[in-house]
C-alpha cells in the first residue's frame, strides 16, 4: 500500500520532500519499486547531505542512474513500513498533480494527488487605464530586471463599455479572503447588482457568471445562518457577540438586491429583517452619536424602500429632527433623497437635498467629491467620503438623471482606484452598485470599431465592436516572452470606426528575490518561532533562516503594535507549508501546551484581545473591530510536518476598511529537517 503524505498547500518557490509511505501488510519482505510523475511540480536531485532518504534511485535498464530523482527501490520488512522521500519543486501557481505507483511482484498501488500551488509569496503588478476616441496610443512597456519568467507578463484588455474597467473591483470582492457578514453581504451584493453585465468581466482570475451566480446562493445560505432571532447580525457568528446595527441593515440589503435579481433568498429571513429595519431605532444602543444614529435610520429607510416598505413620512421626521438637511451627514442624504423623490408631499425636502448637495460638491473640471465625516462614530458605519459619493450617485441617477453632477461623480469615483478598485469592501460594493445603475441608464450610440495593438514591430491582435455589447478581450503576452526582448518596447493600441474604446493595460511579476522587508504605516508587526518541547528543536542562523526538526511542535508568537486606536483590524499569518495548525476548536487536536507568558499573565489571558480566529490550511487570522493603542500578543501551536524549504509571507495587520493603515513583518525562510 502507498500512502503520499503530502502538504495542504505550496508557495510558488518552496522546495520540499514529498514523504510516500510504503506499508508491507503481507508476513514476507517485499521489493518494492515506487515511482511519481507530476504536472506542475518537478523532481530535484537533493544537495549533498541534503536528503533523509533511506533508499536508492532505480537504475533503468543499462545500469546508469536515474537523473529524474523520481524513481526508488526500497526493500519493506514483512508488517512494517518504509517512509521514501522525494525531493520537489513548485514550477509556477496552480495546481501541482502526482500521480504515484508502487509495485512488488503481483503486488501493486497506485494513488493521484493534487496540492494547490499559491501565488508566489511576493508579487508586484502595475496597471494603467485609458480610452481612445480617434486614432491610437503608445505606451512604453519594459520588463522587470530580475523577476520569475515563469509567472505573470502583460495583459491588455479591450471594452467597448466603461462597465469592463470595473473587473478590478469585482475579483476584489470575490476573492476578499475574511468572510465576515459583511463581506459576505457585500460580495452577494456586488454579483447581484452587476449580474445581468457579468459577461463584460472575462478578465483572468474571475469565474465564469454561472458559477459567481451558484457562489452567491451559496452566500445568502450562509448569510441566513448567521442572523439572529431578532433580525440583526454580528461580524462573525449568530450567538453570543455584540450586534451591530450597521449589519443587520447591510445583510437586509444584500438579500433584497439578491432577491430582485432573481437569486434565492428566504421569505422568513427576509421578513424577519424588515421587522427589524421597522424596529431600527431599539436596536441602537443608546452610547452610539447622534449622528451615528441618523444614518443608520436613514440607511434602514432606504433600505425599506427597495423591500417595497416605502416609509417617506419617517424620512421627512428624521431631517426634521436632525434640524434640517444642513444637519445630517451626506450618505444619509443620499440614502434619504432615494427614500422621498418622486413622492408628492417631500418636494420640499427633496428640494432642499438637491441644493444642499449642490453647495457641498467639490468640483474640478472634469470630476466632483464629497467630503463628510463623523464626530466619534465613523467606524460604527464603516464609513469612508468614496462610499458616501457612491450613495450620492446613485441618488442622484434616481431623482434627477440630468444633473450635471453625475458624470463628475462618476469620473471622480473611477479616479480614486487603486490598482483598479476602491479602498475597502465598502467601498467597492456601493461604487458598484452605483455604476452598475450608470452604466444601465446612460448608453451612447451603438459601438462599430476595431482595436488593433501591436509590440514593437510585432502584431499582438485585434478585435472588433460592433454593437451594444459588453464583451471584452484580453490579449496576454507571457513573462518568458518580454524578458526575451530589447529593454523597451511601445506598445502601440489604435482603434478605427464609431464609438469610443476602453482599455486597461496590465503587468504583473513576480521578483526572483521573494524576501520583503517590514513596514510600518499604521503597524508594527514581528514574528518569531519557539521551541515547546526541546530548545534544540528551533534554530535561527545569523543569516535569519529558521531550522526547525520534523516532527516538532513549534509556538508561533506574533508581537502587533498599534501607535493609536484603530477599528476593525485584522491580524494574517501566512504558514509555512511544512506546519500544521493545532486547532483548539477541533476535539481530535490533543493537548496544546499553554503559552508560558500567559501563565504569567493570567488576567491577560483572560481578556483576549481579538474577537474571532480563523486557523485555515495556509494562514491564521484573527479580528477585532476595536483596537486601543498598545502592545498585542498572539499566538498558536503548529507541527512540523514535511520536510523541506519554504518561503513564509510575511505577518500583516490591516485595518479592513482603511488597508492603507497596515503594517507588515519580514518574509521568513523556514527548512525543516
């Protein structure tokens, strides 16, 4: 019998040995030979002294050795077993497959396993966005010095709707890797806004719609598991943690837009959560600011409008209340002009909004903006002045589609990416939603063009617009390629006919020297490995490599440091490939030995500084909305399980709704052995 005791996980550029145990159930020793094949994964001949095998490489027939290094021969005693190591390597992200054989006379096994392969640990990419009316661009194009040939290269992607320069921000919710109630609410919310254009998103990463279609049905189910009797939502679970306002109204949101579009969401759920949106202002503790409080009523207003529970009565009490529109922050504006517009007895709110909105624009030529903000309560909200000019946009659409506003806005908004997509979750789903109406009411004239791009002297493609459409094509040029070619190319992209053409010219790499150093914009974070059971267990050299035996436990300690109060933070740990969690959720884990510091420190112990951990395959995350300024410990226990060398990412903390204030460790090297 072979058994492969593989990894959960790769990292572009980890080496490691792939353990196959080989198990003799018969009372006669046996001759066993075993043989891998991979895809996406090649077979290293081990340094000198580098290798624990026990066993020979099979000569083939002629008698010369194997150079593969993919090929053993190995005698198993009767009713035992023999562990046989092969040496591998990661060739690029993906998938890495073996295929593993053992035979001993008329005895035989055979087994196929897949391990993913993630992307490499430190990788860079650069975009540029545009459109052409008449004639052609050029663009420099210079491959990076010193990066994998392997990974990356450059994509140019055409549209002829601006809708396709929104696929950044999608793939950035789909892929948001926390899944909070918020995150999932607002990932349902972005595919269902957007589900009738999915097509426009062809772009390289991004599942087809069916299966972003299947993925939010399978959110709202999770979602509906974590509302609470009473209709709201917590961050993390249904019970026993502080409900938050703000989420209870945005998950309503969510499966009402999900709804509407045709997705599957439960009528008592959905009942359940328009009482409490009824209900809203009982549910509002009583500590949160006033201005805190109007918006969240005006959220829960607008949001009862699209339930068909229009309440522009309760809308026109709130500014009343606040002491008029002057009063209020501007996303509840937005949220509340959506609520009264078109309603015959709010004419002179709405009036009042559209002026007031007026005088508040920043504008420039070309764009405008909205600047608000919050006493002490922002965090609350999860609010940013790019969300609030989303809401304000999509009011605006509603009420009053020829203002001059709007297309200052939208080109505002567009301006503020970064690498193709807004700030935070936030961000991106009300950027989303507001530009998805855009796109849906403001159409030009049907498109009849054709785009030609060419590299150098070289013809890369091209495609032709006919029609309203939102299909568009992505010619991609391969790493290995660019890095065969002078320094510096033009790329040249024309296009020739009626319309107007959008493109978006990317590259990414990844830089042969995956080892970033650590940075401090908001965080300090470090990391360091300790033995538990024997000190030799654990060793760092000078030049900073961690050599740490098979089989040990090992204590990942994590020291984060916050110079002044942030919100909803979140601490990562990426894992070596080579460790297993010890999870102490899971009851076949075992004893886990206590950190020593908090036996020292018990009443630190018993106030933990985080709200919820997550222990997956490749990383280990743990949360908070409120963090105070201060020194902060984590840790946990893990084993090492496979031999080899590995690149560790580094430790990062973010705060989730401002990633700019993020800090991050050095990238770590890890051999065990």
């Amino acid at each position: 019998m072979a058994r492969p005791s593989a990894p959960r996980f790769l990292n572009f550029g980890d080496r490691f040995e792939l353990p196959v145990v080989l198990q003799n159930q018969t009372n006669e020793p046996m001759q066993v030979a075993v043989v891998v094949r991979a895809s996406n994964a090649e077979f290293v001949v081990p340094p000198s002294g580098g290798s624990s095998l026990v066993n020979q490489p099979i000569p083939p027939e002629g008698g010369t050795t194997n150079t593969s290094n993919a090929g053993r021969r190995v005698t198993v005693p009767a009713n035992d077993r023999v562990e046989v190591r092969f040496p591998t390597t990661t060739v690029s992200p993906g998938m890495a497959r073996f295929q593993i054989v053992a035979t001993a006379g008329k005895w035989s096994d055979a087994v196929e396993i897949s391990i993913p392969v993630w992307t490499p640990a430190t990788t860079e990419a650069f975009a540029t966005y545009g459109e052409i009316d008449d004639g052609a661009i050029i663009q420099p194009v210079q491959a990076p010095a010193r990066a994998f040939k392997q990974f990356g290269g450059l994509e140019v992607t055409t549209s002829s709707t601006q809708l396709q320069s929104l696929t950044d921000a999608v793939l950035y919710l789909s892929s948001y890797p926390y899944e909070c109630s918020e995150q999932i609410s607002s990932r349902i919310l972005a595919i269902a806004a957007l589900r009738d254009a999915l097509g426009a998103f062809d772009a390289k990463g991004l599942p087809p719609p069916k299966d972003l279609i299947a993925a939010a049905n399978r959110d709202l189910k999770r979602l509906e598991a974590l509302q609470d009797g009473n209709g709201g939502f917590g961050f993390w679970r249904r019970d026993g943690e502080h409900k938050w306002p703000y989420l209870g109204i945005h998950a309503a949101h969510a499966m009402t837009r999900a709804k509407e579009k045709g997705f599957v969401a439960r009528p008592e759920t959905m009942e359940l959560s328009k009482q409490y949106l009824r209900e809203i202002e009982r549910h509002i503790p009583d500590w949160y600011p006033e201005d805190a409080r109007q918006s969240l009523i005006a959220y829960a207003l607008y949001v009862r409008g699209l339930m068909g529970d229009r309440d522009a009565a309760e809308a026109r009490m709130l500014i009343g209340r606040a002491g008029g529109v002057e009063k209020l922050p501007l996303d509840s504006l937005g949220w509340l002009l959506a609520v009264m517009s078109g309603d015959a007895n709010s004419q002179k709110e709405v009036a009042a909004i559209r002026r007031h909105l007026n005088n508040r624009a920043e504008e420039t030529a070309g764009a405008a903006h909205f600047t608000t903000s919050y006493k002490d309560g922002a965090h609350l909200l999860l609010h940013s002045d790019r969300r609030a000019d989303a809401i304000i946009l999509e009011a605006l659409i509603g009420d009053d589609p020829k203002s001059d506003l709007i297309p200052k806005i939208v080109r505002g908004l567009l301006a503020h990416r970064k690498a193709g997509r807004w700030e935070n979750t936030q961000e991106n789903v009300f950027a989303l939603l507001a530009l998805g109406r855009y796109f849906e009411a403001y159409e030009k004239a049907p498109p009849n063009f054709v785009a030609r791009m060419w590299l150098g002297d070289v013809f890369a493609g091209g495609q032709q617009f006919r029609g309203r459409s939102t299909d568009s094509r992505q010619i991609n040029i391969p790493m290995n390629y660019l890095m065969a070619q002078p320094a510096r190319q033009n790329l040249t992209l024309s296009k020739e006919g009626r319309g107007r053409l959008y493109y978006r010219i990317g590259m990414n790499y990844s830089p042969e020297n995956l080892q970033l150093k650590p940075a401090d914009q908001g965080f300090t974070v470090t990391r360091v490995y300790e033995a538990i059971d024997d000190p030799n267990d654990v060793r760092r050299q000078e030049d900073g490599t961690w050599r740490i035996k098979a089989g040990a436990k090992v204590r990942v300690r994590l020291t984060m440091v916050a110079p002044s109060r942030r919100y909803h933070v979140a601490l990562v740990d990426p894992l070596p490939a080579g460790f297993e969690t010890l999870n102490p959720e899971l009851s076949i884990t075992g004893h886990i030995p206590q950190d020593p510091n908090d036996r020292k420190n018990m009443w630190r112990w018993a106030w933990r500084w985080f709200e919820h951990q997550n222990m997956r395959d490749e990383r280990v995350e743990a949360f908070t909305s409120l963090l105070w300024e201060g020194v902060y410990n984590y840790s946990y226990v893990a084993r090492a399980t496979t031999p080899g060398v590995f690149v560790v990412p580094p430790s990062k903390a973010e705060e989730m709704y401002h990633p700019e204030t993020f800090g991050r460790g050095a990238t770590d090297r890890v051999v065990i052995e």
